[in-house]
C-alpha cells in the first residue's frame, strides 16, 4: 500500500505551482486531494479537480506531507476547522509544503511563528497580511525550517525536487534531472 501525501484544494489555486510536484510525488505516493467545499474545485485556469477525501475523514497521522498551492483565494482560507487541521500537522511534526501565497494561510494558522518562511505577496497584500505572518521572512526562492516548506510563486519547479528528495521519490539521478530539464532524454 502507498503512502499517503494530502493536497487542500480552493477555489482558484494556482494548479502551475504543485503539478511538477503531483507528477513526481504520484508514482510513490498515493495524492489525496481536499476541499472545504463539495463537489469540484476549479483551478485558476479553469482546471476542475474532484477532491477524494472529507476533511471530517482525515487522520494527519496518516500523512507523510500536506502541500498547499498559492491562488488569488488564499487570503480568503480561514475557515476553523482547515486551520484546526494544519495546527495539529504542525504540532506532530507532519511536513507542510506551501508555495506562493499559500503560505498565507499558514500563517493564518499560527504555524510561522518562530520559523522562517518565505512567500509571495506583491507589498499590498504584505501590509493585508501583516498580523498572521509572524515567523521570519527570508528572501530565498525556498525556505526549509523544521517540518515546514514553503517557496515563491516562480519556484514551482524546485519546490517539487526537494519536496521528491524529501519524499525520496526518485530513482536516481537521470530521473531528478528529467524534472529538472537538464536530461539526456
């Protein structure tokens, strides 16, 4: 039986962010996609994806990682319960991967303070987020602290090779470099 790797889903995630990862995570990892709303979850470029599990149905315990893509709704994910969820996550020393403004809802979570982050906010949306961005902010296209991963927007393909080597996805090295756009083939 696979491991399990959980996706949150909202509506306008940017899907561009975590596809490199989904497609080098999929073949070790069993993806489990989740939305606070039924149904489907469109993306930010019209991509409509089914979620497969109830946030009621998740144990984090069964979970090597949560990953959180960025979108223009990000801001918006301050549901209770989801940041509930990403509180416990945290507290079991479960790894949490957010890239872009996904990050923001860590931090809506309380789960930056005392970590360093990185994200990806134009200086508006910085001043809006100005109370749940606690940790330390650093300028670096990915940033890993403790059980927390977070990358820029732009980073999406770097973001799914060390979330792979974290997950120990690959099977060597032609096929790291195969992601990475440097292979033979």
């Amino acid at each position: 039986m696979k491991k399990k790797v959980l996706v949150y889903l909202y509506p306008q995630f940017r899907e561009v962010e975590i596809m490199t990862t989904l497609s080098i995570i999929g073949k070790k990892y069993e993806v489990l996609p989740f939305s606070l709303l039924p149904g489907t979850v469109t993306s930010e470029c019209g991509l409509m994806m089914q979620p497969t599990i109830k946030m009621k149905n998740i144990s984090p315990m069964d979970y090597e990682m949560l990953i959180i893509p960025g979108g223009k709704q990000a801001f918006t994910q301050g549901n209770p319960r989801l940041l509930h969820l990403l509180q416990v996550f945290d507290r079991e020393g479960i790894k949490i991967a957010a890239i872009g403004n996904g990050a923001a809802i860590l931090g809506r979570a309380g789960i930056l303070n005392g970590k360093s982050y990185t994200i990806s906010l134009r200086e508006e949306e910085f001043t809006k987020t100005a109370n749940w961005l606690n940790g330390t902010y650093v300028a670096k296209q990915i940033v890993e602290d403790k059980n927390l991963l977070t990358a820029k927007s732009h980073a999406y393909i770097d973001f799914g090779l060390m979330i792979g080597d974290r997950l120990q996805c690959f099977d060597g090295l032609e096929e790291y470099n195969f992601f990475k756009g440097t292979s033979s083939f």
